[in-house]
C-alpha cells in the first residue's frame, strides 16, 4: 500500500480542500500518514499570502527531500498558482498544480508514475471568470468541520494576491451546499466553519445571498454548532447579525477583517468600507449579542503608512469593542499595487508597530475574558489529552480546560468559567444537570 502524506499552510479554506483531496487517494487504496513520516508521496498545500508562508513552503520541501530522497513531492495550491518555476527548481519537486489542477493531483500522480518521467511537471491554468467551483470540507476532526462554500475574491485590495492566485469570486448554489452539509450532519461532527476567500459574497453567480444559506443551514438536522469563519465589514448585514443573535446553533462568535484603523489608510488599500461602517457593525453585534467575541484582522506597515496614521489606527482600535486582533507584518507581494510604492516602512518600524498592536491585543482579550469570568458557557471538548486536562472552545471561542474525562470527548457540556489559568486558558467547572 503507498503512502500519502499532506501538509497545509495557510488558511481554513486550504485545510478543506487538501481534505476532500486527501479522500480522492485514501479511496484509490493510499495510506494517509503524518508529514513527519515516510512516504512515497509527499502533497503541500501552499500559500502566498505573506513571505513566512512561502518560506515555511520551501523548508518543508527541503526537509521531505532530505526525509526521503526517492519519494515524490507535489507542491499545490495558491504559490503554485502565481510562481511555479520558482517551486520546480527544488530538488525532489515532480508536480507542481495550480489552483484548478490541484483537484487532479491523483491523476497527475499516477500519470507520472506510470511514465516515470523525471523532469518536474508544472501546471497552472489561466484563471477567469467562468472558472468553476469545487466545494469541499474537512473529516479528519471528529469534534468540527471547515465546510468551504466559496472560493476566489472580486476586491483587488493593493497588498493581496488572492484575486491572482484563486481567481474571481465564485461558490455553488444554496441547495447544493446543504446538500453537502446534511452529509456533515450525518457524521459524528458536532461544529462546521463556514470558510471562503469573501464569505459575504456567496450566490453572487447564481442570483443568491449569504442571508438565504444561513437560514437554510440553521434547520440542518445534526449539526449543533455553526461558526461564520470570517465576512466583510461590507457584507456583514444587520439581517446576518440578527440571525446570529436569535439562531440555538450559529454561534456568538465573529471574525471581521478590519486591515487599518485609519481611514486614509483603508482607501489606499482599496477597502470597500471606511472604520464608521467597521464601528457599526460591531455596535450592532454587541447591542445584540453582548457576550459576542469579535476579532478583526489588521495589517501594518503597509508602504505610505506614517506614524500619524499608525497613531490613528491605535486610537480607534482602542476605543472600538473588539476583543482581539490578528496582527500582520506586511510584505510585498509580487505584482500587486502595494509592492510598487516607493516610500516603504523600514522593517525596524514594522516591527514596533506590531508588537504596540500586539501588546494592545493582549489587553482588550484579557478584558474580554475578566468580564466572561464567572459566567455560565457550552464547550465543546476535543480528545486530546494534555497532562490530565482536556480542552475545548466555548460558543464565543473562549479555550476552555477541564480535568480529562473519556466521556466529554467531543460532548457539548455546560460549565461555569472559573478563572484564567497561566497558560491563558479559562479553567472551567461542569455544572450538574
């Protein structure tokens, strides 16, 4: 039996897909094994949304070669789509698939060993509108599911490469989609991630609005639990956050992709909103769902980023109710806007204003966790067992641990938050019922 083994860089939409690809070869009679064993087949899902990302994907291609100089490497996904030659000219790298090909790995696979052809084989289709959609999830964790119902993005925004690299903005209908997540609700699976590239612009395609596949998916029968991974400011409807605050199963829990708190700042990127809009929708998530956790994405250092706008940026990220960030260096990406602007912040600047929105991060989801202390939540517990103590998210994704128990193993179960431990977990007490 040939062995197969997968590594994922990046996002939720990437750990879906290389899922559904991993199943196409465990039904030909493939072995799935860990990246860190030997294989006869080595599959990185790569991407191109920072300069880490693409380093972590070099790496791994010198340190599989090194592993096992005779197995095959298939380097996939979005750095593939936009440099494949500079992928190929790694020892060891046989198949290098695009966006669209990536889907056809098993058969690029067997078709090169079949020919035993010994050059690298690369392929990448040029994307376009009429470039169609592979829906796709993820079951490799008993406890949640990434359900991917949408993939590329319209928007353009001067730092990103995703338009280039997945193509426009596509997703399948509503009844298909349910389709997919009724086959969720017949698994042991108790939560499923919607995730996407633009979330909010589901239906675009065929007439169809993120709105109708929220509703449809709140009456799908065994799944507990729904997490909107991440939607546009733009997108985010007051209908979206009222269905949220009244639905048993979508969870209180949003992701929303601020980028800058500066407004001079946001247009430069593109953006398609301005912090007013942000600030209302977080008033409006809070004044329904108060215990709501809401992160939001910020990039910095982003070139023409003075210290003026850095400052402004703090001051409203400060004063708006988020109760976290993800905080990105920023770095140029070949071929976008942003990399072609000449007046760069130095990487000693970028450095400190990351670690100000870190240190500031820190701060707002230590507050965020005080005021939940005490409070009454459902966690979700994984199987791992860490030292005596199992762990879990709550329904507003606060890391919940309890003394380990076989029985709670992917269990909804209601406990009280006790108090923040020094590896910043809340511990909890199960409330008898």
């Amino acid at each position: 039996m040939k062995r197969v083994a997968f590594l994922t860089l990046g996002c939720k939409l990437n750990f879906s897909e290389t899922s559904s690809i991993a199943k196409t070869f465990l039904n030909d009679g493939f072995s799935n094994v860990d990246f860190k064993e030997k294989a006869d087949l080595y599959v990185i899902n790569s991407c191109t949304v920072t300069g880490n990302a693409e380093k972590k994907c070099k790496t791994a291609i010198k340190q599989v070669h090194k592993r096992n100089p005779n197995a095959r490497i298939a380097v996939i996904g979005c750095f593939s789509q936009l440099r494949p030659e500079e992928l190929a000219i790694f020892d060891g790298v046989d198949l290098v698939l695009g966006t669209k090909e990536k889907f056809n790995l098993l058969e690029h696979y067997k078709k090169l060993e079949s020919t035993g052809t010994a050059h690298t084989i690369i392929e990448t289709s040029k994307l376009n509108k009429d470039f169609e959609f592979h829906p796709s999830y993820s079951s490799g964790d008993r406890t949640r599911s990434f359900l991917k119902v949408q993939d590329g993005c319209d928007y353009y925004c001067t730092f990103c490469t995703i338009p280039h690299a997945r193509g426009r903005s596509r997703s399948g209908n509503v009844a298909d989609t349910i389709k997919i997540a009724e086959e969720i609700g017949k698994t042991d699976i108790k939560e499923v991630i919607l995730t996407g590239v633009n979330v909010g612009d589901f239906g675009r395609q065929t007439g169809e609005k993120l709105i109708e596949l929220l509703k449809k998916l709140d009456q799908v029968d065994g799944i507990h639990r729904i997490r909107v991974s991440s939607i546009e400011p733009d997108l985010l409807t007051y209908e979206i956050i009222e269905l949220v605050a009244a639905s048993d199963k979508f969870l209180p829990h949003f992701h929303i992709p601020l980028q800058s708190g500066s407004n001079e700042i946001l247009k430069q990127m593109k953006r398609k909103y301005d912090r007013e809009l942000f600030a209302h929708r977080v008033y409006k998530i809070k004044s329904l769902i108060p215990d709501c956790m809401i992160a939001a994405d910020v990039i910095v250092g982003l070139p023409g980023e003075t210290e003026e706008h850095f400052q402004d940026a703090m001051e409203f990220i400060k004063e708006t109710d988020i109760s976290y960030i993800h905080v990105f260096s920023y770095s140029d990406r070949p071929g976008t806007i942003a990399s072609k602007i000449k007046e760069k912040v130095p990487i000693t600047t970028i450095r400190d204003r990351s670690r100000k929105l870190h240190e500031l991060s820190e701060r707002k989801k230590m507050k965020f966790y005080l005021d939940q202390k005490g409070k009454e939540q459902k966690v979700l517990f994984e199987s791992e067992n860490d030292n005596g103590y199992m762990y879990g998210f709550s329904e507003n994704y606060i890391r919940v641990k309890i003394p380990f128990n076989k029985n709670y193993i992917n269990q909804i179960i209601k406990i009280k938050l006790l108090n923040i431990d020094t590896d910043g977990v809340f511990v909890g007490e199960i409330i008898k019922e």
